[in-house]
C-alpha cells in the first residue's frame, strides 16, 4: 500500500515541524505549505489524501477562504481543521470533514486515518 500524503497548512513555521514530524512517525508523507501574509502556494500533482489545515492564521487570511481554494484544487480531498478553539468554528465547519484541537497527536493521527480509510478501501476492493 502506498504512503498517504498529508498537505499541512499552517502560518507558523515551528507548528509545521512539529506536525510533520507527528504525521511522519504515523507513517503519512508530509507535505508541509506556510501561510505567508495573504498567499498560499499550493503543489500540483502531489498526490495529496488528506489536508491538515490550522484554523489560526493571520488576520487578514482566513482559514475558511484557504479551505475554498483548497476544495477547488482538490474537490475529492478531504480537509481537517486544527485549533486550540474548544468546537469547530461555524465559518469552517461546512467546508471540513474533521476537526481536532490543538495538543492531542493521538486524535489527529486516527482522524487523519479515518479520513483517508475510505480512499485506501476503495483501492483494496
């Protein structure tokens, strides 16, 4: 089975790190983008199953319009959003399909897994 490939968004370059390196020891490729002040470059073609998206970003680019674009690029992919907020803020929950809060690696790791179960049980059928 190939290695699932997580797309990590995040504006701070220590949490990009820190979640590469968490997503890694569970086996997924990471694939880490910064948030700059108002861009994001998304890769092409990078084979991405699931997107790792951090709810706190600058003020003047929102998680929410970072969740469209993502969606436009990858419409099959699906996107979990992370925060320290105790809930899902309603502006992103629409758009996601997971969300965990900040500070709980084993969570992220087996929602990550489930979100990407359904790609990897298609291919096995």
């Amino acid at each position: 089975m190939a290695q699932s490939s997580v797309l990590i968004i995040d504006d701070d370059p220590a949490h990009l790190h820190i979640y590469c390196l968490v997503v890694e020891s569970a086996g997924f490729r990471a694939l880490p983008v910064r948030v700059s002040c108002k861009e994001i470059e998304l890769p092409q073609d990078a084979g991405i199953d699931v997107v790792l998206l951090d709810y706190c970003l600058p003020e003047n680019i929102r998680a929410a319009d970072i969740a469209r674009r993502v969606r436009a690029e990858y419409p099959n992919v699906p996107i979990m959003s992370l925060s320290d907020l105790p809930e899902i803020p309603a502006d992103i929950a629409p758009l996601v399909q997971g969300f965990v809060r900040k500070g709980n690696p084993e969570k992220l790791i087996a929602t990550l897994k489930k979100l990407v179960q359904p790609a990897d049980s298609e291919a096995t059928v």
